[in-house]
C-alpha cells in the first residue's frame, strides 16, 4: 500500500506541468505585424496592423540603421523610399498590404515602418532582416541637449512681380525651440525639407547660430525657396537629430505672368513676320507696276472729286444754275473752237449777229468768152 502511493506521487511529480494560458497582449498605439521575419530582395512579405486612425492613409517603408522603436538615423534618407506602399485604413483602423522586399541605402539592422501621411501624426515599426544585405551598428545619437518646438511654425514674406513671372518663390520659416534636454546646444544645424504633394521632402541643411541653455527657448528663422516655376501645395518641414519637429503648409500660386507672356508672343510675332513681308514684296515688286497702281489711284481720286463736286453742286438752286452757265459757256466755246471761220461775235446765236438764210456763196471771175445773162 505504501509502495502504491508512494508511485502514484513520483508520476504527479514527473509528470509536466500543465501550460498557462496565454496573456492578452495590450497596445498602447497602432501595431504592426509582419508575414515574415527575413526575406531576401525580390521577395515580397504582408504587412498588417491594428489600432490605427479609421480611413488614415499609410506609408509603408523598409528602412535601415534602425532598432526597436527608435526611428531611423537619418530619417526617410534612410529608407527604401522607391519601393514603398500606401495602403489606407478601414472604419476599423486595420489594413493588410503586401510589401516588395528592397535594399535600404544604409546597413541594417532593418526595420518596416509604418507611418501616416495626413491628419495627427502616428508611427510604428516591425523589426525585419533583409537577407544578403550589410549589417553595421547603429551610430549613437549625442545625448545631452533636446530640442523641441514649442509652439506653432509660421511662413512669412510675401510674392512680388517677379514671381508673377516664375522667379524662385522665398518663405521664411519661423519657428520657437526649446531646449528640454541637460546639456547645451550650441549653433544647431536644422533641416529644412519642401515637398510637393506625396513626394518625399528635399533636404537642406541650415545653420543657426546661437547658444540655447537648459530649459530655455529661442525664436529660429530659416530661410526656404523653391524652384523657379513651381506652384502647387507644398510641405515645409523642419528636422533636428533625425527627428521632425514640424511641419507647415505652403500654398504657392501659379505664375501667370508666364502664361500671359506665351499668348503675347503668339500674337506679336506673327504680326511683325507679315509686315516685314509685305514690306519686302512691296521693295522688290517692278517700280513700272507701282508707277501704274500710283496713276490708276490718282485717276481714282481725281474722279471721286469730281464727282463729289457735282453733287455739292446740285444740292442748291444756285449751284444748279451755275453748272448750267459753266456747262453753256463750255459748249460755246467747244463751237467756236470747231468753226474756226465764225469770230466770237459773228457766231451763230452770238448777239448782235446778222441771220443768215444761207452760207456765204463764193465770188468766182467768169470765164472768159461768156458773160452774164
């Protein structure tokens, strides 16, 4: 009987232990979750996650020199930006995309991070191991100084003419930082970034100048210009240490002047091309058609004179009866040109004219041997 029980407790002991049951994961934000931990490029693997803002448009990015929940050194610099895909969210915050495996411009260690677009800013990243791919230490971050911008950023300046007529549009961005961190920052160098619509940001580095002590704050100017010709929506982004401190919408007009200009040259030059041509036509033509196109326009005006003076002269008695005088002293005066043999006063009709019944007869000698009966 001893023996019995003594057995039975050696099997209880023996036997494993029974397994706990699983604890409920909780989140604090959005999660993350990989098909895959290791793919190698060309490969592609399925993201998904949960928690996320309802109908929010995402980012997907394999990045390199990032661990854990640090972002990347250097930022999106960092990342495989080329190969990357947004995904939106449903009424539930979740999503599932799938994802080409591709190489980060730096070393690993890797990791998919995912990020908003638009609206309240929110981030979360997977660790991942790109096989094939470089693997370095991520450099350490200087500690001591923090900074951090404590109120809103402002663009300020305005256009001027010379914009209207697609010169480089200029903003200065201003902005109040802080310094939460234990240790001195000394002549920053901040980041300024503009983007146009969904495409990554253009980086460039600006140096304030200025000391900026524990717990103490400072107002920074940097200055943004865009490329000449550019309009749209535009981003302005500011970043110190790898990390973006604020972002500021910048709506640039369309520089109409341009347009303007184009429709000017359209109508300008095709006038000028013809009239230097007909002013070549009319140099080269033969001066004996011009001399001719000179007389017919002469004999022209000379007729439209003449006429318009009859019919100046017809609108009054007066003129009417002074017409009839002009045109009976013409026609005596054409009568008496043809018949030379009548003088001004023995013409016909003339005053004081005898009447004639016939024409003067000729006085002719005789002939000789006859005489008159």
């Amino acid at each position: 009987m001893i023996l019995a029980v003594a057995a039975a407790a050696a099997l209880v002991l023996a036997a494993p232990p029974a397994p706990a049951p699983a604890a409920e994961r909780t989140a604090d934000g959005p999660t993350v979750e990989l098909s895959e931990q290791q793919a190698g490029k060309g490969g592609s693997i399925t993201v998904s996650g949960e928690d996320w803002r309802p109908k929010a448009l995402l980012m997907l990015l394999i990045c390199g020199q990032a661990q854990g929940d640090a972002e990347p050194v250097g930022g999106t610099n960092s990342c495989a930006n080329a190969e990357g895909r947004a995904v939106t969210t449903d009424g539930d915050g979740s999503f599932r995309k799938r994802l080409p495996v591709a190489e980060p411009p730096v070393a690993c260690p890797c990791v998919v991070r995912v990020a908003t677009v638009t609206g309240e800013k929110a981030a979360a990243q997977a660790e991942f191991t790109v096989a094939g791919h470089p693997v370095k230490e991520v450099p350490e971050q200087p500690a001591g100084g923090k900074l951090a911008v404590l109120a809103s950023t402002r663009l300020e300046g305005s256009s001027n003419v010379l914009t209207w007529f697609g010169a480089p549009a200029s903003r200065t961005l201003v902005a109040t930082v802080g310094n939460l961190g234990s240790a001195p920052v000394k002549d920053p160098v901040f980041k300024v970034g503009t983007a146009h619509g969904v495409f990554a940001p253009q980086w460039e580095e600006q140096q304030w100048r200025g000391t900026l002590a524990p717990g103490k704050k400072a107002q920074v100017k940097l200055q943004v210009q865009l490329d000449p010709g550019a309009y749209g929506d535009y981003a302005v982004s500011l970043r110190y240490g790898g990390k973006v401190l604020a972002e500021q919408p910048w709506d640039v007009g369309r520089p109409w002047g341009v347009t303007l200009f184009w429709i000017l040259l359209c109508l300008v030059v095709p006038a000028a091309v013809f009239r230097i041509g007909m002013a070549v036509v009319d140099r080269v033509r033969p001066r004996a058609a011009r001399s001719g196109g000179h007389r017919a326009r002469r004999v022209r005006e000379l007729t439209q004179a003449r006429l318009s003076g009859g019919r100046a002269r017809k609108r009054t008695p007066r003129g009417a009866a002074a017409a009839g005088a002009e045109a009976a002293a013409e026609r005596t005066n054409t009568t008496t040109a043809t018949l030379p043999w009548f003088t001004p006063d023995s013409a016909p009709g003339a005053p004081g004219a005898p009447h004639l019944l016939s024409a003067p007869q000729e006085d002719r000698p005789t002939a000789p041997g006859k005489g008159n009966t």
